[in-house]
C-alpha cells in the first residue's frame, strides 16, 4: 500500500493541471460539444491503460463512454462518473479553474461535481495497475447527462449493473468528508390545466382560469410533504397565460417528488392523481404526467461493508470517514436498486455544487484517491 500511495503522491500536479484543463471545457448537460471532447479524452486514456473501449453516440446530447477490463479475480466492479455540468455555454471562459490565494482550494465550474471525480479514478485505476494488481473486471462508465436525470444513459447504466458485484460513485464527498450510504429517489411530474379563455374586461365571467385553477392545486401538493416518512413534494416551475387582459386557458407546473423508500411511490402518485382529478373550479380539466425517475438508494449492510474497508485505509492516513444518507439522488440509485451494494461520494471532498461558489478542497483530491485506491486493493486482496 505504501508503494502505490507513493504512486499517487507522484501523480499529484498532474491531477491539478488535468483537473484544470477539464473544468475549463464547457459540458453542460447541453452542451453536446463539450461533453463529446471530455468523452474523447478519457476514451483515449482507457484505452491506453488496456481497457476496450465504446464511445455510445448520442446525436443530440452528448456522447457516453463504457470502458471495461477483464479481470483477473472473480466478480465486477463498476464505477460510475459523469462528465456533464448544470452550467450554461460560456461559463467556463466567464469564470475558469482557479486557485485561492492560499492555494488550498480550486474553484471552477464542475471541479466538486464532479470533475474532480474523473480525474480521482482516473489515477486510483493507473496506480493500482502499474502495480499489477489483480482485480476483478473492472467497468467504467462515463455519462453526459446525470445532471438531467440521464434520459440517454440510464440503460446503459442499469445493463452494466447488473453484471456488477459492486458499484463506486465518484460523486463529491460530503463538505465534512462523508461518504453516501443511501439516497432518496427522485420522481418528476407535470400537471398540466385547461380552463377556458376570455376577455379580462368584457367577457370575465365567461372565463375558467387554468391559472386559478393550478393554484388550488398547488397549495394541495406542497401539503403532501411528511418529513418523518423522508417524503418530500416541491412545486418548482410555474406556468401560465399569456396577457394579464385574458382569462387563462392553460397552466402548467413542474414537481419534484423524493421518497425514503420504494414502496412509497405508489401512494405519493395515488394522491398527486387525486389532486390532479379533483375540479376546484368546475370546466376545467388537468392531466398529470411524469413518474419515478430515480428509485431510492437504500441502506444495505454489504455497502456498508465495503465503507468499512475504505475506511480503515483513510484512518491509517490519519482521516476519519463517516457516512451519511442524502436528499440528492446519483446514477449510482439505478444500481442500488438492482441489488447491488453501493457506496457513493467516494470523490474529492467540495461543497458549492450547483452555485458559482463550487470549491473542491485541493489536498482531499489527493487523500481520496489513496484512500479508494488502497480500499479496492485491500478488497481485491481479500477475493485471493
């Protein structure tokens, strides 16, 4: 372990100058051009390291890599990143990888979520075979599109899960350095009302607002929220009208639902149709559209196992691990829910995600990635 610590220790600016050259790369989830050129360079690294790789093609959104490497022990790993950020074209140039000026933090869009993620594995996974580790089959899969609840790659993602015996999410670790044993799952939903238009002045009481309408239902949404089940509903997105002069003839709103557990899902629908089927004002009419997206990842004991082993690696560098359970759903929720144990924000330790004040801390990008790496060693040693 001492040697492929030293490894890493040796491959430490070239992680921060890697990281600087990606973040700079604009890959928003739309930003089909960006992704593609991020796909491209780790398709090539792969490949370089031994892997066979596949660039899937998407020809709207932005391409997906699968990299994978038969091993020499029983079983498959499989390791989840994304290379796509919330960020629009243009913010990279606006505000590119930087450093603070005690060079303790690197800021930039995308280097906590989840840049920094890439390059980590990219080293863990090059040290432990420049030392000929044997390790079971090993499958890496970068995707473009997480951050929009991977339309393109989730098939992909569920066909390698099931071929794996554990799945490594290098989403960020928590701002304390936890890592995630279990997620809630994500479910998104529309409702979408008609009503009657009309003139505002002369004709209003001929009017049905969709408008009216959709508030009814709103307030009814929002009060589904139970806290102690982890059951959350949140109107997020609102629309409706076109003039202040017109009684509305349709609104729409967008919903964010988040259950603890799978079984929840179908009650939480049940009482989003109730609401969508009840008339607050009579002639109108609304249709509910959407489902789960993300199923929960939940608490299971041989994840649990897995954070064990890594973490007795981080406590021989002198870093306590915890866990923890979080709101925020990851691709590593497909996985999960496919029976496989799975331990997530297992990257460089952030926080700012989604904001213009995204940080990693610049020293865990390197105590990570010893600590995953001399995890998935002592795994394998154990498999012997």
């Amino acid at each position: 372990m001492e040697k492929l610590f030293e490894l890493i220790d040796n491959k430490e600016e070239e992680m921060i100058e890697e990281l600087k050259q990606v973040v700079n790369i604009d890959s928003g989830s739309y930003s089909k051009k960006g992704i593609d050129q991020i796909i491209s360079r780790y398709e090539e690294f792969y490949a370089n390291l031994g892997f066979e790789t596949e660039i899937k093609v998407n020809r709207e959104q932005g391409n997906n890599l699968v990299a994978k490497r038969e091993g020499e022990l029983e079983g498959s790993w499989l390791f989840l990143g994304h290379v796509d950020t919330v960020f629009p074209a243009g913010t990279a140039a606006k505000r590119p990888f930087k450093l603070d000026e005690e060079g303790d933090r690197a800021y930039g869009p995308g280097v906590s979520d989840m840049k920094s993620g890439l390059v980590m594995l990219k080293t863990v996974l090059e040290a432990l075979l420049s030392l000929d580790t044997k390790l079971p089959d090993v499958v890496v899969l970068l995707n473009g599109d997480e951050e929009i609840g991977s339309p393109a790659s989730k098939n992909l993602i569920e066909t390698a899960g099931r071929e794996a015996t554990a799945c490594f999410v290098l989403e960020p670790g928590r701002q304390n350095g936890d890592m995630v044993i279990a997620r809630k799952g994500t479910a998104l939903y529309e409702l979408v009302v008609r009503g009657q238009a009309a003139h505002a002045g002369s004709n209003h009481a001929q009017g049905i607002s969709a408008v009216e309408e959709l508030a009814h239902k709103i307030l009814a949404v929002q009060k589904l929220t139970d806290y102690k089940r982890g059951i959350t509903f949140n109107v997020g997105v609102i629309e409706g009208g076109k003039r202040s002069n017109i009684i509305a003839d349709e609104a729409r709103a967008e919903i964010d639902l988040r259950i603890a557990k799978l079984e929840q899902i179908d009650e939480a629908e049940e009482k989003l149709q109730e609401i969508a089927d009840r008339e607050y004002l009579p002639g109108t009419e609304t249709v509910l559209n959407g489902g789960l997206n993300r199923p929960p990842m939940e608490e299971d004991q041989e994840a649990k196992k897995l954070f064990e082993v890594l973490a007795a690696v981080a406590k021989k560098l002198d870093v306590q691990l915890g866990t923890t359970v979080t709101g925020g759903a990851s691709d590593g929720n497909f996985v999960s829910a496919l029976g496989v144990p799975t331990l997530d924000a297992l990257g460089p330790v952030g926080g700012g995600n989604h904001s213009e004040d995204e940080y990693i801390e610049l020293s865990s990008l390197n105590s990570r990635a010893k600590i995953l790496a001399g995890g998935l060693q002592e795994l394998a040693r154990q498999k012997h």
